[in-house]
C-alpha cells in the first residue's frame, strides 16, 4: 500500500501566516503539522509515500521535509500546477500511485486514532474504500456523510446548505485502484474543482464496497488559527515530556513538563507546562504559560506568554502585559510603548514589524 499527503493549497484562513510558507509547515508543539501526518503513516507500516505539493510552497516542503529518510520512508513529490480539487490531486499522482491500494491524507489534519487498524480493516475486509468520519457541531464547511441506520455509507456531499448529518469527512481516506475510473467519470463542481466527494458518490453509485467508520478520538483540523492552537494544546497535553538541554540561572523556575532546547538561555524566568522552548533562545523576566509554544531562535524579553505560538526568529521585548491567544509569525518584531491594554490576542505574519502604540 502506498499513501498520498496533500500539501498544496493556499491556507488562505491561516493568512498572514502562510503568505510566505505553507500551511502544512507551520508548527504545532514545534514540528510542522505535516510531519506528524507522516510519522502516523509510517507508524502504520506505509512507507512508500507520495506528496502534493503546490508551485508557491513546494520548494519550501521539499527542502524541509527531504526525501523521507528521516521517517523511515520514501518520499515522491508531485506538483499539481494549479489547486483543482482533491480527486484532481489523485489524478496528477496517478502515476505514482499505479495499481496499488494507498491511504489518501490531507496533510494539515491530525488525528488521536491509529491509522494502523483503519489500513488492517480496510486490507482484511477487501474493500474499495474507506471514509473517516468525525461528528461536528457545524458541518456545512465540510464534506458530509449520508448513513442508514445500520451506518452503511448511503452517499456524501460536499459543503451542503442542508447537512444529511453531522458526521464530517476528516480527509484522511483508503482507495483501491477503482477511484482512478471514478474520477474519470466526474465533472468540475460549481467552484471548478474535481471533488473527492463526487468520486466517492460515483463508487457507491457504482456498487462498490465503500465503507465509514467515526473517530471517537480527537480530529484537528488546523487550517485557521484557533485550530492551530487547540492542536498545539492537545499535543502538548499528550505528548510532551519533560527535558532540558538550555541553561537556566538560579532564578529561574520551571513547573511541570517542559522542554527546553539546546542553546537556549533563560534568565529569571518562570515557565510552567505544558510548554515548549525551542533551541538558541534567549528568555529574560519572562513568564511561559501553559500550552505554550516557542520556536527556534526567538527573543523574549520582559513578556509574559500564555496559550501561544512564538514561530521561529520572532522578538517580543518589553510586553508588561500578558500575550494570549496568540500566533506570532516568523521573525516577527513586537515591542510596546508604556501604556497598555488588558490582554493582547494577535495573528501576525512572517517578516511583519509591530509597535503598539497608545
């Protein structure tokens, strides 16, 4: 079986963000979402993978993520020159993907669930396709699911006006070779795009043995930031371990799980985990919250960080107020002048220069 991870697209609800870097790459816990897709597919014995990736961002993907060695896999990239839906995608990569079975994986998704027992059930069983499904509160930005009440999957559709259910396509699906002919068959939908979900339509249609099962973990979608938040404070809650590599002087304190990376100074400081520092840092009478991420090569001087992303190379110096909330891009610079608000929630994009003014 192979697999193929989408990683084009324009992340346009992560802008300013992903004006200068794919979606696919921003950090979650300080490694790109993208990297966790792949670590779960080889964890599920897939290593032969296929990418998507997108003329603006593929460079960036490739150079960063290599030719898969560092996973234990083997990595093809696949340019789709123009965003034409997810079957299109399929379609691009039918060369690679040839005759084989393979696990098709939206590549800014991440799920609690084992994909290893999805890829068991979907070899054992035979079947044509697999769908993963997760309840949602409001599934009309989604692909939605249709079941009867034995929960056979009875048809999908894509953003509906009026949801059939509440039980969304989370992009992570199994194909055998016969959505290949599926796709073959569909037209462009009204938004010019070969829709996943019209190929998996035209497979019911046609008899084939097209299964769904629901998640009953957690889903996260990070396409917008307070989704990328929430994926950064599950993962933190449930992974993290605490280890220390950077220097701390004797008032400095750290409560909980923490990490902190190699390099990295902190002076009279308090971090308490879940939290995650990254390498050559510099923290000085600086609080970290919990739920806190903090990349690479970033400055923190007299700030206080709570349920926050800091992005590699930022500088954030003498904010007498706490930052919430918040997504601080790339190199970004954030100072403050002396009077203050109560509390600060930002999206700021790679390169941006801040000042607060009163």
């Amino acid at each position: 079986m192979k697999a193929l991870i989408l990683s084009g697209g324009k992340g346009t609800r992560l802008r300013p963000i992903t004006y200068t870097g794919a979606k696919q790459l921003v950090p979650v816990a300080n490694k790109p979402v993208l990297w966790y897709g792949i670590e779960a597919i080889v964890q599920a014995g897939i290593t032969d993978l296929g990418i998507i990736i997108s003329p603006e961002t593929g460079e960036e993907v490739q150079a960063k993520t290599g030719d898969g060695s560092q996973f234990g896999a083997q990595i093809t990239y696949i340019l789709q020159e123009h965003p034409l839906g997810l079957a299109h995608a399929v379609q691009v990569a039918q060369p690679f993907l040839g005759h084989d079975p393979f696990l098709m994986y939206l590549g800014d998704n991440l799920i609690q669930e084992d994909l290893g027992e999805f890829c068991s059930e979907f070899t054992q069983q035979n079947l044509d396709g697999l769908v993963l499904l997760r309840q949602v509160p409001d599934p009309r930005a989604f692909g939605v699911a249709k079941l009867d009440p034995e929960g056979n999957l009875l048809a999908v559709v894509e953003k509906p006006e009026i949801p059939p259910s509440n039980l969304a396509l989370v992009g992570i699906f199994f194909f055998t070779e016969g959505v290949h002919q599926a796709i073959a068959k569909i037209q462009p939908s009204q938004r010019g795009e070969l829709e996943i979900t019209d190929a998996i339509q035209t497979l019911i249609n046609q008899q084939y043995n097209i299964q769904a099962r629901e998640l009953q973990g957690w889903w996260l979608d990070t396409g917008g930031k307070d989704d990328l938040l929430e994926a950064n404070r599950i993962i933190l809650d449930s992974y993290l371990t605490t280890h220390i590599e950077g220097q701390l002087d004797g008032q400095s304190r750290i409560m909980g799980r923490v990490q902190i990376g190699q390099g990295t100074t902190l002076i009279n400081c308090t971090v308490r985990g879940p939290a995650i520092i990254g390498q050559n840092c510099h923290l000085e009478n600086c609080f970290v919250g919990p739920h806190s991420s903090i990349g690479d090569d970033v400055t923190l001087i007299d700030t206080d960080i709570d349920h926050s992303m800091i992005l590699e190379g930022a500088q954030i110096t003498n904010i007498h107020q706490r930052i919430i909330d918040s997504v601080i891009g790339q190199r970004a610079q954030l100072t403050i002048t002396p009077r203050r608000p109560k509390a600060l929630r930002f999206l700021i994009g790679d390169d941006c220069r801040i000042e607060l003014n009163p």
